[in-house]
C-alpha cells in the first residue's frame, strides 16, 4: 500500500518527513546521482531502525502479555507503518538510481561506438591489442615470471632464454 503524505505526516518526524517527500515522483527527478546516493543511505538506515524497533517491541510485548500477538494485535502498529513507509522511500530510491546508472551505461556505450567508428586507428589498435593477448595465452609465454627475473649467471640467463623462445609443448632439455 502506498503511503500518501498525510498518513506519513503523522508518523514520521520532520527530518524522515523532508526524506519522505524527496522521493515523491516530482522531488525525486531533481535529484542528483551524489543526493540519491546520499538519500537511499539515510533511508535504509531509518528502515532497518525502525524494523530493529518493531522486533524488539514485538518481542517484549510477547514476554509481557503471554501470547504472540500482544494484549492487542496492534500494540507497535504505528512503528511498523513507519518501516513500511522508509521502505517505501528505499524501493522508490533504488528504482531512480538504477534507471540513472542505466542511462549513463546506454551513453557511455554509445559515446565508446562514436569514437570507434570515427576513429579506425583505435579500431585497429583494440584488434592488435586482443591479437597479443590471445597468442600470449596461447604460448604460455606472457610476462618473465619472477624466476625468470631473479635467475643470475650463464644457467639462469639459459634457462629464460628456452623459456621464452622453446615451444611450450616440447620438454624443455636444460643444460647439467
């Protein structure tokens, strides 16, 4: 059930009131992506005090009145209508944040396609690039392991020198 202003106008205090109303449908859009953020953490931190509240009632009206539900079924109600409100304002929160990083996914992509079909020689460059990755990971050669470098003397300087110019799957025959 979505929660209109006046039922949380009497539940929440001014500060969770202004937070409430920043992620109302026209409040919300203004925001920036650092407000959001900033907005969604205040939220969830008021959610989960209020969720750990209406536990921690539930609980000791259980001990004091013997039955699960409490001298009356709705001795905490009103703090559980405040979690349900924040929780609310989270949902509505994460749902802007994750449109706004969409959008800015969508155009970052399209700027990384602008610049490649304006530029070949980036083209050209990223095929020669994967080019050399994949034949490094094909002869198992990459980059001097720290053996290589730390090797010293005429068998050490051997020794790399197989490494990186042998084919892989021979056995490597090393000097005694």
């Amino acid at each position: 059930m979505a929660y209109q202003r006046t039922q949380a106008q009497k539940l929440l205090t001014v500060a969770e009131l202004a937070l409430f109303d920043a992620g109302r449908t026209t409040e919300i859009g203004k925001l920036s992506k650092s407000e959001l953020r900033s907005k969604l953490e205040r939220s969830r931190k008021l959610r989960d005090k209020y969720r750990d509240l209406y536990r921690r009632q539930r609980l000791a009206v259980r001990n004091v009145s013997g039955t699960k539900a409490g001298a009356k079924g709705d001795a905490n109600r009103r703090t559980q209508e405040k979690e349900e409100i924040l929780a609310e304002s989270v949902a509505r929160f994460e749902a802007r944040l994750a449109k706004i990083e969409k959008q800015e996914d969508r155009e970052f992509e399209n700027a990384q396609k602008a610049v490649s079909s304006k530029v070949p020689a980036a083209k050209m460059l990223k095929k020669a690039v994967a080019k050399k990755l994949v034949s490094t990971k094909q002869s198992g050669a990459g980059a001097p392991t720290r053996a290589t470098k730390a090797s010293k003397g005429k068998v050490g300087e051997a020794k790399a020198q197989k490494r990186t110019s042998a084919n892989p799957l021979e056995p490597l025959n090393l000097p005694n």
